[in-house]
C-alpha cells in the first residue's frame, strides 16, 4: 500500500482568491459549440443549423455556447451607428462647454467603446480623433492632465504631423499638444512586421489604414488594436501589444476570414477541403475556450439523397469523435431525425433512425459531393447502423494492467498540471507588483488609457485563465485517474482519495491525496 499526497499553498494575496473563484465559475463554462460549414449564404443549412443548436440547448446540462455571444465575443459590432455616434459626441461636446464634465466624461467613455466596434477607415479614424480631443480637452478642464496626455498621445502615436485647429483650441493647449510630439518623437520605437496568409492584405491600427501586407512599421511601444480586411474577408479584432524590439505578427486571413456569425455561426468553406475545415473548427473551438467543436453540415453527393450530418471533435487533441447523420428533403429537418442526432452527439448512442460514420465511412461519400464538398479518399462504401448493443460491445474495457497504467499516466499528469498552476501563480505575482506600482503612480486609480497598466492587466488576466486551465485541469486528471485505479483493480479495496480546495484570509490552497 503506498500512500501519495499534493499540496499546493499559494500566498494570502486577494489574487489567489480570485483565482480560486474562477476556478469555481469554469465549472459554468460553456463546454460545446456548434456552427455550421458550407456555403454560409445558404438559408437551408442556416435553419437546420439553427434546429439543431437550439434542440441541443434545449437538453438538461448542456452548456452550449450561445450564438449571439459567439458574435459578440468574434465580431463585436457596434450599438449605435456612425451618424448616432456623431450626434452623441456633438452631446458631450454641448455638456463640456457648460462646463458639466462628469455628463460629458459618461458620454465619451460610452461612444469610444461603440467607435472603436466600427469598421477600420478614415470614417472611423475621424470620428475616433474627435472623440479622443474632446476626451483630452474635457480630462484637462478636470485638472486630470496625465489622463489628457494619454488622449492626446493615442492620436500622435499613429499621426505624428496631426495638427490642433487653431480657431477651436487655445495656444496653451496647442502648445502642450507640440510638446507631447517631440516627446514622442524622442522615445525609442518598437518594429511591428505584420504578415499575413493572404497577401496585400489592408491593415489597420485603432481603425486607421496604415498599408497592406507585407508591412513593416516603427510605433511607440504600447496597445493596438489591430484588424485586417481583404475584399469582403476580415479578420477577428485583436489587441497587439507592440513592445520589446520588434513585434513579429502573422495573420491566418485565410482561416480568420473563412468564419461567419450571422444568420448562424459558419465556417465558409470554398475549395471543399474537409481536413481544413475541420482543423479550422478545431482551432476556433480553442479561441473560443470550448472542450468539444459539433460541425454541421449539408452533404449533398452528386447522386442519392441529401444528408444532414455532425461531426463532433475534441479540441485539445483534434479528434474526430463522431459522426452520424440522416437523410433529409426540403427546408425543414425532420424533428425524430434530429432529435436522434443530438442524442447521438451529446452520448454517442445511436438510434436506429440513424446513420453514424465508421471507421471514417459515410454514405454521403460514396457517390462522391457536390458543391457543398469534395471527396477527399477513396471510393466509400456506406456504414453499417450501429444500435446502441453493438457499440458498446465494440468498445470493450482495455484489461486492468492497461487500466492501471492509465490511472498512473493520468494522476501524473494532473500532478505536473497542478504543479504548473504553482509556477503561473509566482509568475502572476510580479505583474500584480505592478499594477499596484502603477495605481500608486496615478494617485490611487487605475488609468485604462495608460499602455502600461493596460500591458500589465492584460498579462496578469492571461496568467489567470492559464492558471484556472491547470488547476480544474489537473484536479479533473487526478480524479480520472482515481477512477481508472478503481476500475482496474475490482477485487482490491477502492483507494482512498480527497480532492479539495480551500479560501480563507490567511490564503488559499487546492490538495489531493490517496492511498494507492
């Protein structure tokens, strides 16, 4: 009897706590995303698509990332339009000159969240300088002048020869306006080398056109927000954070491009290449933070009935896991049909209405695709209907030595896992430092228009999700592999096991421990 036991104590930090928070809340976290490939104009896929997320959504404990927030966290899009933006800074520019500052702070912080959700161009970069002017002018009569500075800078970082009008701004202001200039143009510059996977591809910085691709550029250090467009391909909106000596940056327009929010989440798909479609599925599952990627689809073979089909794949390993689908005619899938389906994706039981793919055969390939898609193997000949007996008698236990070494393989990794949360959390210390020294240099605030702070928050919120991956990721490896040691060993008393973890005001901690 050997007996084994983990213990990690972090220091009492309000960090750590939150931390173990976050731990408690990715529990909540959505665990599957379904979107559609194809033809993304094509309002059949878009509707049965649509049938089929909300029949799954409609499922008890299925956590299912939504499609607006699949939107919303791809493609931001604005609230207001260009003209109601207008019309909301020429109300704070009303409320600056009578002089009620805190009503015209509330409106420019609420229009530049909206301006900066536009579409990069001059329009744009325009109605982004107004508000960033104002914002200065209206920091300033605060008494507020580093907050003004960083206004005015994110203006002269991008357009250094940008020049004040002199009939709306004082020769005081224009003056520390020049100043700021030469300041800047003193300060050492960082080399951004933007490329991307379709060539001369347009890019912008805080929705300014800076040139196409390939494109080098010398910028202050700091935050950017950075977008790029190629005809009526976009990429996803990414904060660049351009610092050190040079800042290499390659954009997959290619894939970026191929992804589609409305009418319904959609991997676009133009040369009929299954392979890179699903490793795009996969790769936008990892964006989004989710464990499994269902990709749906119309199959429509040059000969024989249209299908209806799902593929579910794992997106830490890039496994395909299943596949299944039914015939089906006209707009409107047939709801028995589709109801066996999501029975099929959500526990891989499959009804006798259904017809799942094995060993990588489906009928839909057999007679070869059409414009939805391209065979890519040999000539396919159809599966076999798999009830729910014969599935399970196909995947048959390995022998408890395979188990055992499993559960050895599986407590190991979950240990280096929560060992590895240990490290993060030492290393997330130094960022937090940090961001106390900056509030203590900005009297006590945290500025968000401050390229610092910003650097610093940002590093320490990835700290933070990498740390919640290892410690719900180990703690959920360690149990597994409780469980493989159970299993594996029937006629042995089961092992002892404790997963915990632990907040107070003196610190937090997450253990283990069992006899094996």
């Amino acid at each position: 009897m050997r007996s084994a036991s983990l213990t990690f104590v972090s220091k009492p930090t309000p960090f750590a706590l939150l931390l173990c928070l976050l731990c408690a809340a990715a529990q909540a976290a959505p665990h599957r995303l379904v979107v559609s490939s194809g033809d993304c104009r094509d309002a059949e896929l878009s509707g049965q698509s649509k049938a089929f997320y909300d029949s799954l959504r409609a499922r008890p404990e299925q956590r299912v990332l939504g499609a607006p927030e699949f939107g919303e966290r791809l493609f931001p899009a604005p609230s207001r339009s260009f003209e109601e933006l207008q019309r909301q800074l020429d109300a704070a520019q009303d409320q600056f000159y009578e002089g009620r500052n805190a009503k015209a702070t509330q409106l420019l912080d609420d229009a530049l969240r909206d301006i900066q959700r536009l579409p990069g161009g001059e329009a744009r970069w325009k109605l982004f300088v107004r508000a960033l002017l104002l914002q200065g002018l209206n920091h300033r009569a605060l008494g507020k002048t580093r907050d003004s500075d960083a206004a005015f800078l994110q203006v002269l970082r991008l357009q250094p020869k940008y020049q004040l009008d002199p009939d709306q701004y004082a020769p005081s202001l224009r003056q520390a306006f020049d100043k700021l200039r030469r300041d800047l143009a003193r300060a050492p510059k960082v080399k951004l080398s933007v490329k991307s996977t379709l060539p001369a591809s347009d890019v912008y910085l805080d929705g300014l056109g800076m040139g196409q691709t390939p494109l080098t550029l010398e910028l202050p250090a700091g935050a950017y927000e950075l977008s790029m467009v190629k005809g009526d391909v976009a990429s996803f909106p990414r904060q660049v954070q351009v610092q050190g000596v040079d800042t290499p940056l390659l954009v997959d327009l290619a894939y970026e491009g191929s992804v589609t929010a409305a009418p319904f989440p959609c991997l676009a798909i133009a040369d009929g290449n299954e392979e890179r479609t699903l490793s795009h599925a996969v790769r936008l599952g990892g964006t989004l933070g989710v464990e499994e990627v269902i990709v749906v689809r119309l199959e429509r073979p040059s000969s024989g009935p249209k299908w209806f089909a799902a593929t579910v794949l794992n997106v830490e390993g890039g496994q395909k896991l299943r596949e299944g689908g039914f015939k089906t005619q006209g707009l409107d899938a047939p709801s028995e049909a589709l109801n066996a389906l999501v029975d099929f994706v959500t526990t891989g039981r499959s009804p006798s209405n259904l017809v799942v793919s094995a060993n990588g055969r489906a009928p839909w390939d057999a007679g070869g695709r059409g414009a939805a898609g391209a065979s890519t193997g040999a000539e396919l000949t159809a599966p076999h209907r798999l009830s729910e007996e014969t599935e399970l008698s196909d995947s048959a236990a390995p022998s408890g030595k395979g188990l055992r070494t499993a559960s050895y393989v599986t407590v190991g990794v979950g240990a280096a896992a929560l060992a590895g949360a240990g490290v993060v959390r030492l290393l997330a210390q130094k960022d937090l430092d940090g961001l106390e020294a900056r509030r203590a240099a900005n009297d006590g605030r945290l500025v968000g228009t401050d390229a610092q702070t910003v650097a610093l928050r940002d590093a320490l919120v990835k700290k933070s999700h990498l740390m919640t991956g290892l410690l719900v990721g180990g703690g959920a490896a360690v149990v597994t592999g409780a469980v493989l040691f159970l299993v594996s060993s029937p006629a042995k008393p089961p092992p002892a096991l404790s997963v915990g973890i632990a907040a107070d005001g003196t610190g937090a901690a997450a253990s283990v421990s069992g006899s094996f």
